[in-house]
C-alpha cells in the first residue's frame, strides 16, 4: 500500500513536514542528521536547510534524496 504526498521538497521544507509526509522520510532525516532531530521541538519550524547548516553538511544531497523519495510513492 503506497501512500502519495504532495509535498515540495527544497532546503526550505520544514524537518517534521518531511518526517510526517514522505514515507521514509524518517529514515533520510536520521541518515543526515541522527536521531536527534525527533525529541528536538524545533522539528516543527527548522528547515533542511538549517539542519545541514548546523551539522556542516550540504543541504542539497539530502533534499535530492528526498525529491527521489517522493517521486517513487507518486
């Protein structure tokens, strides 16, 4: 059973947007950013973006993988 998402994937998307939309997703976000990231509040208002900035990675192998994530539950 496949679930569709509609969400549009970029630096700018919100960590918990990903984690509770795209099937997998939790599992990309520990990936990047460990486990961290699901006890912290600020899942609810930090970006991609923001997430690799504070951990010194790139955003964008991480929203690539993501957008790949997306277009296989479409």
């Amino acid at each position: 059973m496949s679930e569709t998402t509609n969400i549009e994937i970029s630096g700018d998307t919100i960590i918990g947007d990903v984690v509770e939309q795209i099937p997998g997703g939790a599992a990309v976000i520990e990936k990047y950013f460990g486990n961290g990231c699901f006890t912290c509040p600020g899942i609810r208002m930090e970006s991609i973006n923001f997430g690799a900035t504070m951990h010194g990675l790139d955003a964008e192998p991480i929203v690539q993988e993501l957008r790949e994530l997306v277009s296989r539950s479409a």
